[in-house]
C-alpha cells in the first residue's frame, strides 16, 4: 500500500505562512505531524499533494472527492463544525487520501475525509455521521489512455 511517497530530503519549498494548512490532531497513524501545505501540478489533477511540512520527505496523495464523485456528501457532526469553526457550507474544504495498490489500482478513503476551514486553514480528518454509506477504499476510476 503506497499512500506516502518520499521525497529527496534536499529539495527546499517556500512556503507562505497564510498556506500552511494545520492538522492539530494529525492524520490517522501520523498524529505527530500537523503543519501540510498543498502542491498542485496541473498535469495531475485533479490529485493533489499534501506536503507534511514537519517532515519534507513524506507527504499523501489526495482529491476533492466532488472531482470524482459529485454525489458525495459527508455529513458532518456539531461538534466537527464547531471545532473547524465553519460557518457556512463553502468554508470547507474536503479532500479524501488516496492509496496506490499498483500501477491500475487506486482507492480513495470516504470514511475519513479531510475537512479544512478555507478562511482559517486549520482542519481536521474527521469520520462522518453517514460513514456507513462510504467506503475507506472507493475505487478510483482509471484513466483512459
């Protein structure tokens, strides 16, 4: 399962402050790391990278899922909108992992999507209320060549 990829330890970003993305309770088995920022290389979207700022050679391949399943919709508990302070629908921000199993398998993990507040860049990985529904390993489709 690859869903971090290593990176030259010698390779420098810059990085804005406003784009830092903070996780305080981490990702799901990497708790200690809460600084991320977001690459974006147009030739892959729409996947993106979540950097870990806190250790440059790791970071996991994501996707708005919307990008690929437009009828997802995680719902999100009081306590998850309180605590990202999101005020309205368009403050957040979703992003779901994704796991290479190989070079034509791809899955995408539903149940614990990444909700970032857009105005404050703090966010969380949270399970919705409707996890049921979802898969952690929602098969991505493949590309066509």
């Amino acid at each position: 399962m690859n869903c971090a990829v290593t990176t030259e330890p010698t390779v420098r970003l810059t990085v804005n402050p406003p784009d830092i993305i903070r996780l305080p309770s981490g990702l799901l088995g990497f708790e200690h790391l809460c600084a991320y920022v977001l690459l974006a290389d147009p030739a892959e979207a729409p996947f993106l990278w979540l950097q870990v700022l806190d250790d440059p050679r790791l970071a996991f391949l994501v996707v708005p899922p919307l990008s690929l399943l437009p009828q997802y919709r995680p719902e999100l508990s009081d306590d998850d909108v309180r605590s990202l302070a999101l005020e309205r629908p368009e403050d957040a921000s979703v992003l779901c992992v994704v796991t290479v199993r190989g070079p034509h398998e791809a899955t995408m993990n539903l149940k614990g999507p990444i909700i970032v507040n857009r105005r404050t860049q703090v966010g969380r990985q949270v399970i919705p209320l409707n996890a049921a529904d979802f898969s952690v390993e929602h098969p991505l489709p493949l590309a066509r060549s």
